[in-house]
C-alpha cells in the first residue's frame, strides 16, 4: 500500500468519524456532551483539512496511484 493510498484510508476514515459526530451531537441531550462533541468536531474538522491538502500534494507526487 502506497503512501498516497494510506493517507487516503485515513481521510476516509476521519471523513466517517466527522459524521458520527455530528449524529450523537445532534441526538444528545446534554448540553456538556454537545459542547464536547461540537469541540472534538472542530478538531476533527482541522485534520480532515489538512488530510485533503497532503490527498492533494501526494496525488501530484505519485501521478501513478490516482
């Protein structure tokens, strides 16, 4: 497994905890826990923009695995 298609697993995969953060925010009722969510969201969030910059850099270096 290429480097390329590595960081894209984990883009994947961070794309699909984003989302089920979202859900058990939007289904808690405690305001602590939506505020924890909403924050781990967030950070989330960052990571999953700097995930797409490296899909994106690594794509360019590695013409042969797109």
């Amino acid at each position: 497994m290429t480097v390329g298609s590595q960081v894209k697993s984990c883009f994947s995969s961070i794309k699909s905890a984003e989302a089920s953060l979202k859900l058990l925010e939007s289904k808690t009722q405690d305001p602590q826990a939506q505020v924890a969510f909403n924050y781990a969201n967030q950070l989330i969030a960052e990571v999953k923009s700097d995930l797409q910059k490296q899909v994106i850099q690594l794509s360019k270096e590695e013409p042969q695995y797109k």
